[in-house]
C-alpha cells in the first residue's frame, strides 16, 4: 500500500501562493500559463500546491511570463538560519 505523500514545506507552498496571485492577477488559467513557460498543467499545478521547486530555467520562463521581479516570485519563501 503506498504511503501518504509528506506535506509541503512553507517555502514551496508560500512559492505557489505567490504564483496563484501573479496568474490570476493576469487572468491566466494553468493550462495557458503552461503553454507560455512550455510545461504541462499539471506540473504548473503542482508548482501551485507546493509539491516542488521550478528547475531555474523554469523559474527564469515564470518571470518572463509575469514580466515581474524576482521578489514577486520568491516573497516568503526564505528560509530562517538556525541561531548557534
């Protein structure tokens, strides 16, 4: 029986918060966004829920497509150092 798939970590789920925002903001559905950064809808969905990180072209086609900064995208998805 497989196991249940682990939760996303805060920084991917706050990334796909972000990419939401930035792809309704232009009124675009996953399946266009997909077409625009050449992926599969189900990949940008993915992107969406948190379950991973884009490849850095990837990340790179996502800016272009958004015509936005790089904060835009990666607001609150820093992580905190640990303090020793």
């Amino acid at each position: 029986m497989p196991s249940k798939k682990p939760p996303p970590c805060p920084q991917r789920r706050r990334f796909g918060k972000n990419l939401v925002q930035l792809r309704e903001a232009l009124d675009l559905t996953q399946e266009t966004l997909a077409e625009m950064i050449d992926v599969d809808r189900r990949y940008v969905q993915g992107l969406e829920y948190g379950d991973y990180w884009p490849s850095l072209p990837v990340l790179a086609r996502l800016k272009e497509a958004f015509d936005c900064n790089w904060d835009d995208l990666l607001e609150g998805c820093e992580t905190k150092k640990s303090k020793r």
